[in-house]
C-alpha cells in the first residue's frame, strides 16, 4: 500500500478524502476498470471478504490501470466495526485504499503486491 501511496504522493488520503487519480498508462478500458471496481466491492462488501477474488481481479494491474479502477470505485460508505458495507447514517465514506487496507491483513497486502509487481 506504501507504494501506491507514495506513487500517487499528494493524491490520497489515508482512504477517506478521494482525489481522482491519473491514469496515464492504463492499458484498460474504462469499461473494464468498472467492472473490476465492482468486482473488488463484491468481494469486500459484505461480512467475510473473498481475497482469492480481489487477487485474482487485480493480478498484473499495472500503476496506470489502478488508478482507473480507484477511479471507477470512487468513494463508498463503509462500516469499520462490521467490516461492512454501509448506508450514509452509519458509514464513512472511503476510497478503495481504505476498503483494501480495512479488509486485508498485513500479509495478504504483501501478496497483493507480489501480484500486481509492485503496485502495492
């Protein structure tokens, strides 16, 4: 995560404030960064998250396609003590950093970044 961080410097904020980000060198489509979105909010919105589905999704994204998936993902309420979705009385709102940082260990973000080469 340290590394998407630092790579968009400036541009995050630790998952609550969303800043869209550029996408220069993205490879996807806008098409394909929403279905991912979706995809990754799937598998993380309910109690219990789905990692093989998150890793598989985001296996070889490139800086460039990350940002047009965190794009495409915008910013969406979350409820920390259940590790859930939420409506707008009881979450807060955070981007798709926030929601990887809230859902995955230590260790499976270190095995995100394995996959992504370095994204995270």
């Amino acid at each position: 995560m340290e590394k998407v961080k630092a790579f968009f410097n400036g541009f995050l904020g630790n998952g609550v404030d969303y800043q869209p980000l550029q996408d220069t060198g993205a490879v996807i489509s806008d098409y394909q960064a929403r279905v991912i979105a979706e995809g990754l909010y799937s598998a993380m919105y309910k109690v219990g998250t789905d990692e093989d589905r998150i890793y598989s999704l985001l296996s070889g994204v490139n800086q460039g396609d990350f940002a047009k998936i965190y794009n495409a993902f915008g910013s969406r309420y979350y409820l920390e003590y259940t590790g859930t979705w939420a409506d707008s009385v009881l979450g807060v709102k955070i981007d798709l950093i926030g929601w990887l940082e809230n859902e995955l260990t230590e260790s499976e973000l270190k095995h995100l970044s394995n996959i992504t080469k370095g994204v995270f």
